[in-house]
C-alpha cells in the first residue's frame, strides 16, 4: 500500500500536512510545488489499497483526476475551503471541505485532529491571512502576543515561499521546506533554530521593501489596484503583498496583478477584509480563475483581458 501526500506548497497546505504526519507519522510520497500549481492531482498514480490525501487544493480544478483515482480503487481523504463544485458521493472518498471564509485547510484539519497540533493551525491561519480566526483558535494555548507575533510572522514566511512562476523563483522547494519542518513539534524551535525561517524572514522584508514602493495604477474608494514587473522577487511577493495591503486598508478591495515574461499577468485578489466576499465570482470570470470568497486569483491573464479584469473588479467592489 503507497502513502501519498498531495498538498498546496504554501503555508495552509505545508502545516495541513505536518499537523496530519505530528499525529500519524508516516513516509509518504510528496506531491506538491508553488503555490498556482493547483492541479496535482493529475500526478498522481495510485491503485487499489493505495491512500491519497490532498490538502488545500480546490476540487473543482482537480475532480477528473479525483474520479480516476476512486475508479482505480485509492481511497482519498481530502481537505480544503475553496469552491469545490460538485462534490462526488462515493465509499472511498472522505471529504472535509467548508468554503467558509474565515476557514482554511488546517484549520479543517484541526478539527479532524481535535486540536492535538493546533499551534501549526494558527500559524497557518496567519499565512492566509485570517489573524482573527486564528487568534481565536489560539485562545486556549494561551500564547503570549509575542508568541503569537512570531507565528505571525511564521505563517507569512511559509506563505510567502509559496509564491512564484516555478520552483526556480522560490527560495525553497515546497516539499524540502516540508522536510525542514518535520523534524520540529515546536514552531518556536524551528523558528530558532532552523536555516529556512531566517533565510525566508530576509527575503520576505526585501521584496515587501521593493513592493510597497510602488504606487497604485488605479484607486479609488472601494479598491486598489497594483500592477509588478516581471521579476522574481514581484512573483515572489506578489500574495503576500496582497495579504498586506488588505490589513491595512480592510475596507478596501486589492488586486495585485504580476506581469509574466511571457506576456500577460498572474492576479491575487483579497476582498475587503470588513466583507469577505466576491474574489472567487470575480476571478472565476477568466479562464484559469479561481479560488475562495475573500482571496482568489487568476494564473493567467492575457493582455487582452485586461481591461475586462479592471472592469470587473471595480463592477464586483464598488
């Protein structure tokens, strides 16, 4: 019997899977990469007997290559919070998924656990940008507000490393950052110890340098828009700039559009924080669009679409 973990390479989906492996530890196969590549599902072989379990990546985008897997007899555990579309019925799938949008995948897994790895469950849900979801979670580990800044500032780093065009902007590899973790039950000893947290912590406070001097292309009273260079740090903060940017004006709406050296754009869109709402129907407008209700993004948007996305996004936040 093969074990396959297939997880989001940010930091919901990196601390979905260490909660799950503190608890039951196994070796499994790890299928994973940046943080856009959402369809992983199709790199998956698995057979009768065989258990894959997925986390943080949206069914919607993934469920063909989920029927194939339940056809050839894998049994699946999955655990998400973005729009999922239909969910299939069937004795080898085993959902948790709730779209809510103060949820996240650990969260999910928290509860599946009963809170036995809870502190990875807060510092994820401080990566994705929900602080008051997770400080509630935190309430009963009473942490003191430093202990809690620097899972802060955890989160955002993992977070933060998720973000990129391919392996090759990330500072580390999803799945190595994931083996950097594992050996700690302690947040706080990988925090001091480890050569990821202040390699990422450094790089994390230099793009954001970078990011927060440039000016808005459009604003307005309802939004903001950001449009980043086609470089590897713009697409490595990209997200994370969008998280920032929502903090500090949580009545507004943002979208942070990073040009490809292609040609077109990778988007993140964050809804207001004062109402979570609207950043999957906006995204999902465009072809590779998608996401959840406060934060959502398209992975490629074409420079003819444009001028579509500008209009949508200030007709959806007005």
């Amino acid at each position: 019997m093969a074990l396959i973990d297939v997880f989001n390479g940010d930091a919901d989906g990196i601390c979905a899977l260490h909660q799950l492996r503190l608890s039951a530890p196994a070796d499994s196969e790890l299928v994973t990469g940046p943080k856009r590549d959402i369809s992983l599902l199709k790199r998956v072989r698995a057979q009768a007997g065989d258990e894959v379990t997925v986390l943080d990546i949206a069914l919607s985008k993934n469920r063909d290559a989920l029927d194939r897997l339940l056809e050839a007899g894998a049994r699946v555990r999955y655990f998400d919070h973005h729009q999922p579309g239909d969910i299939p019925v069937h004795p080898h799938f085993e959902p948790h998924i709730d779209t809510d949008a103060n949820v996240c995948s650990s969260l999910l897994v928290d509860q599946y656990l009963g809170g036995k790895q809870r502190v990875w469950a807060v510092t994820a849900a401080f990566g994705d940008n929900l602080a008051d979801a997770a400080r509630q979670a935190a309430a009963p580990l009473n942490l003191s507000a430093s202990q809690l800044a620097q899972l802060q500032s955890l989160g955002e780093c993992l977070n933060y490393n998720g973000y990129g065009e391919t392996l090759d902007d990330l500072f580390f590899d999803p799945a190595e950052l994931y083996r950097q973790l594992r050996p700690y039950a302690d947040p706080f000893a990988f925090i001091a110890e480890s050569a990821a947290y202040p390699t990422l912590n450094t790089g994390y406070q230099s793009d954001m340098a970078r990011a927060v001097a440039v000016p808005a292309a459009e604003a307005r009273s309802s939004g903001r828009i950001f449009m980043l260079p086609a470089e590897k740090w713009a697409r490595r903060i990209s997200g994370v700039f969008g998280n920032q940017l929502a903090v500090e004006s949580p009545a507004q709406a943002h979208a942070v559009l990073t040009a490809k050296p292609e040609g077109g754009y990778v988007v993140s869109v964050r809804a207001p924080l004062a109402n979570k709402s609207g950043a999957d129907t906006l995204c999902s407008q465009f072809e590779t669009g998608g996401g959840r209700k406060g934060a959502a993004g398209i992975n490629h948007l074409p420079e003819a679409e444009l001028a579509r996305f500008n209009a949508a996004f200030f007709d959806i936040y007005r």
